[in-house]
C-alpha cells in the first residue's frame, strides 16, 4: 500500500470507498469505539457496492491520526475480523494489514488498515442490508435489494426467474404451451414442470416462476410489468418521432416475442437486389446476427427491473437493441466474446433443449445454442457484411446497449448504350 496515497486520502476525507474510525479501547484491553453492529453494517456496505477501504485509528471528523497502541493492534485485528465472520451474513473476507502513519508532531502511529473487495455475494449485517453511496452507508429498499441479490446471483440460491410470482396460479398456464415441456412416462405435469423449474412450491401448493410465467402465458406482462419489447423504426438516423414509419409493443410469450421482433427487423430493413446473372440480394443487416442479438437480449435481460423493456431501434444507418441491466454475473465487455455466464440460467437451458428453429436462414436447431459462440457471431456476421464491428455498451450497469451497424446499399447501375439496365 502506497503510504503518502493513504495519507492524502485520508486528509481529503471519507468518500465512497474510504471509511475513516477512530478505536477507543477499555482499560480491561475492550474495544468500546466503534460499535460492532454499527462496524457491521459500514463493511457490508462497502461490500455491497464497490469495495473500498477501512482506516481503523483515524478521527472521521478532524481526520486525525489518533492510532492505536502497538501492544493492543492484534487483539483490534482480530475484533475486527471476528465482525466479519460472525456479524455479517455470509461471512466477509476481507484483508488486514497494520500500518504506521506519521502524526502532526511527527510521531508515528500504528492502525490496521482493511480493504473490503467488491463481493459477488449481498451481505446482511447486525441492522439489515446496507449499500455504500457517497461516504455513507444506505438501507437497502425491497426493490434494490432484489436487483442486488439478481446482478449477483446470491449463493446460486436465490435466481430471480425461479422466484414464484404473485397473484398467478396454475391456472393461468396456456395448456397448448405447456406441451412442449411434457413427456410421457416423466410423472405428473406438476412434477415435471416443477423439475424444470417453472413451478415453485409454496406452503404445499404449485405457483408459477417468473420462468413459468414468462414461457407458459399468454401475456406475461400481465404479472411481470414490461416484459415485453418495444420495438420503432425510423427513416432518418435520430430518434425523431415525425420520422417514425413503424412502431410495435411485441408482447407474448418470449418465444414469440423473438420472432414477432425479428420479423419487425425484416420487415422494416431494406434489401437492395441486382439482376447482373441472376438475383443477388444485398440485405442491410445479417439475419442470422439480428436473430442472435434478440434472442441474447431476451433470455439474458434482468427482469427484476420491473420498469424497463427491452427496446428496439432502428434507425437508417444501424440497429440498436437496449436490454435492460448490466452484463450478467462477471462478465465484462472484454471477456463477453470468449466466456457465456447467462443471468437466467433456467431461460437459456430451455430455450436449448425445447425451442426448435425450422427457418434455415438462421443457421441452428434451437433458439439458443451451448457452445457460447453467440456473441461471436453477432460480430463477425455483421462486420462481414457492412464491414463496420458492431458496438456493446454499458450504461450505469442498468443497461446494455448494441449497435449493428446497416451494410451500404449498391447504388443502381447506369443505363447501357442500348437503353437497358443492369439492375
């Protein structure tokens, strides 16, 4: 650790991952400063937002190097690391160290130093759940905290598509979209539906899962608000309401959402063609690219973000698809080409195994293909026809955004000396 860094950190003052506590210990050799609970919650906080950094032997309001006594630095260390194993839920780990910082009379002063990583669990501490804004620590609401529990797949345990789902029973399944999931001599429909991990059961009796709702209803979003895509086309290259030629809410089950979606691209995208010795189209995006995208946007989107859609643009030069939430689990924008940690592990593994695809064009058997390759072929496909790579960004890890950019359009041939054309 960077000593004068530390030392300029803390005459600045706590930020959002520096955390700054004077120790007061009690003759009997007690820590009586800070309180344990209150210690509890400050760690999981840094824990559950980006990580950061505690200073314990620092006045957080003068900014004083108070210390700790040197004899005594073991027993605070391992008071402090006994709050992360016993106070906080899952346990923290985290890495101490013991520094000596020099004060304003140039005596130097012995504290322990913790840095808390960026976890990939949500930690519950002594008052409840807490995320680091700013230089403070704040109480988690519901809805935070379930799009907390989801961008970090808590233990494996807890996935959102498996959460059962308010006010939808059984009932509401569509028994002609169930049957895809059915095989003889595999038990009951409850059982097998069950397995698959469309029906939950609470208190003894079978509710849907977000899956189910999502895979075996007619209207999804009648229970889950905005699951569904918007789709605009315009003719120009802004998002211009007075240039607008066509507009769709896609809703349904995701299956037909995929391809209501792709059929709006194909509908609205222009493919030129020239008759030189024979027809040859020149289509302004890949299909099988466009197709990938939208069933990536579908099955990996965060449904938990119950205000937001997947939204569609096109505009005349390029293609945008918003899928709501950040890259799933540890993706990033670097390793997404290489590694496939798919957000909603239950959607994937179905879309690969009961979601057949008929059309040839689009180069696979089922809806999703196991091998990861998905990202890849978006790329690919799309800069080899318009020779531009298409573009993924993310926007304040609520949003993921790519643009495919449309392929150049043959401009018309002219006329030959006999007055004919040859397109």
């Amino acid at each position: 650790m960077n000593i004068e860094a530390l030392q300029q950190r803390i005459r600045l003052g706590e930020d959002s991952t520096l955390e700054l506590k004077r120790v007061a210990i009690s003759p009997a050799g007690k820590v009586t400063e800070p309180h344990a609970d209150g210690l509890s919650d400050e760690l999981a906080a840094m824990a559950n937002a980006a990580g950061g950094t505690l200073v314990l032997g620092v006045d957080d309001k003068t900014r004083s190097v108070i210390g700790i006594p040197v004899e005594q630095i073991d027993e605070v260390e391992a008071w402090v690391t006994s709050i992360c194993t016993d106070r906080i839920k899952p346990p923290l780990d985290v890495l101490t160290r013991h520094l000596e910082l020099p004060e304003d009379d140039g005596s130097c002063r012995a504290m322990v130093v913790l840095e808390v990583p960026r976890s990939l669990w949500v930690h519950q501490s002594a008052n409840g759940y807490f995320r680091r804004v700013g230089h403070a620590k704040r109480e988690l609401p519901p809805d935070a905290l379930a799009r907390l529990f989801q961008q970090r797949s808590q233990a494996r345990i807890i996935h959102f598509e498996e959460q059962e789902v308010p006010g939808c029973t059984f009932d509401d399944f569509d028994a002609l979209l169930l049957r895809r999931f059915l095989k003889s001599g595999q038990g009951d429909t409850i059982a097998q539906l069950s397995r698959l991990h469309l029906l939950r059961e609470v208190d003894g009796v079978a509710v849907p899962t977000v899956a189910g709702v999502l895979l075996c209803t007619l209207e999804p979003a009648r229970w889950l608000r905005n699951a569904e895509i918007m789709a605009v086309a315009h003719s120009g290259i802004k998002n211009n309401p007075d240039e607008q030629i066509d507009a769709r809410d896609i809703s349904g089950p995701l299956d037909r959402q995929i391809l209501d979606a792709l059929h709006f691209v194909e509908r609205n995208m222009t493919t030129a063609a020239r008759k030189p010795l024979g027809r040859i189209d020149y289509p302004q995006y890949a299909l099988i690219a466009v197709f990938e995208a939208i069933v990536n946007a579908v099955a990996h989107r965060d449904y938990s973000l119950h205000n937001q859609r997947i939204r569609l643009f096109m505009f005349r030069d390029r293609l945008e698809i918003h899928s709501p939430g950040g890259l799933p689990n540890t993706l990033s924008l670097e390793s997404m080409t290489r590694l496939s940690a798919p957000r909603n592990e239950v959607l994937a593994s179905l879309f690969g195994r009961y979601y057949p695809v008929d059309d040839p064009r689009l180069g696979r058997s089922y809806l999703m293909e196991r091998r990861g390759f998905g990202v890849e072929t978006i790329l690919t496909e799309s800069e080899q026809l318009s020779g531009l790579r298409p573009v993924y960004e993310q926007i304040d890890d609520l949003e993921l955004c790519l643009t495919i950019f449309a392929a150049s359009q043959p401009e018309r041939d002219a006329p030959r000396s006999d007055g004919s054309k040859t397109a």
